[in-house]
C-alpha cells in the first residue's frame, strides 16, 4: 500500500478530536443506551481505514481488509473482526462526510460526476424490448455494458 498512512491518520485524528470537542457540549447522552463500553479501533482509525480503501485498487472492502489490513497494516491497527468491523463503520461516516467536505479545494467550475445505470431490460431483450423505444440505449460502466439509462 502506498498511501502515507500515518498523514493520513494525523489528519483524521486532529479533526475528530476537535469536532468531537465541540460536540461533546452541546450532546446530551442517551439514557436508553446501557453499555457504553470503547471499540477497539478509534474513530479516527476507522475512518483512516475507510479513506485507505477509496485510496486503494481494491473493489471490494473484504478484500482490502483480508489481504492488506489483516497481512501488511496490523501493526498499525488494532485488530478487530471483519463483521464487527462493518457494524461499527456506519456511526462514523458523518464525521467521514465532515472531514472531505472540509478538505475541499478550490472551485474550478470542473468536477467528476458519477453515474449509476438504470437498466431497462437484460442485454438479451433488447431488441423485444419496446416500453423506453427511441429512448433507451446501449451503455458501458466499469461493471460491463447495459441497456438502458445513466443517471447522473
């Protein structure tokens, strides 16, 4: 893995501690809530890790955890199980959303839009297929091609 881990997680690490001091204020506890015991991994690892992922070429995150957290980055990270792992992953995405929307550049006027497919029919029907005629057609994404929509 060549992303600098350790910028990374310095970075992660100074901008959780002073969101969640000013957060700490203003939140009340939850009384329903009865243990409060501490994972393993630290918000700031947690999302470290994350942000690792989007820096990687792995497609998927149990690949990503099982061939290069477990193997090469154990000695950074505490381990935990890959399931309690995605259990824990969702309560830090706000402060994940926090942090790129704070490291922002400047804005040029281009960006990179994402598009999901929306498809109509299997590739097989296309030439049956008569609901979405003149408008649908033929498309390509990273996944393979697609008869129908990109939606943007």
């Amino acid at each position: 893995m060549l992303a600098p881990i350790v910028e990374i997680f310095c970075e992660v690490d100074d901008f959780c501690k002073e969101v969640i001091e000013k957060q700490h204020i203003k939140l009340l506890r939850n009384p329903e809530r009865k243990r409060c015991r501490e994972s393993r991994l630290s918000i700031s690892e947690i999302i470290t890790i994350l942000i690792l992922f989007q820096l990687s070429h792995y497609r998927t995150f149990k690949d990503i955890y099982d061939n290069c957290l477990i193997r090469e980055l154990r000695y950074y990270f505490p381990f935990i199980s890959y399931n309690r792992f995605v259990e824990i992953q969702g309560a830090v995405i706000p402060l994940l959303s926090m942090f790129v929307l704070s490291r922002n550049g400047m804005e040029t006027g281009i960006y990179y839009i994402d598009s999901t497919t929306l498809k109509v029919c299997h590739n097989k029907r296309i030439n049956n297929h008569k609901v979405f005629k003149g408008l649908a057609e033929r498309g390509k994404t990273s996944m393979g091609w697609f008869f129908g929509f990109k939606l943007h």
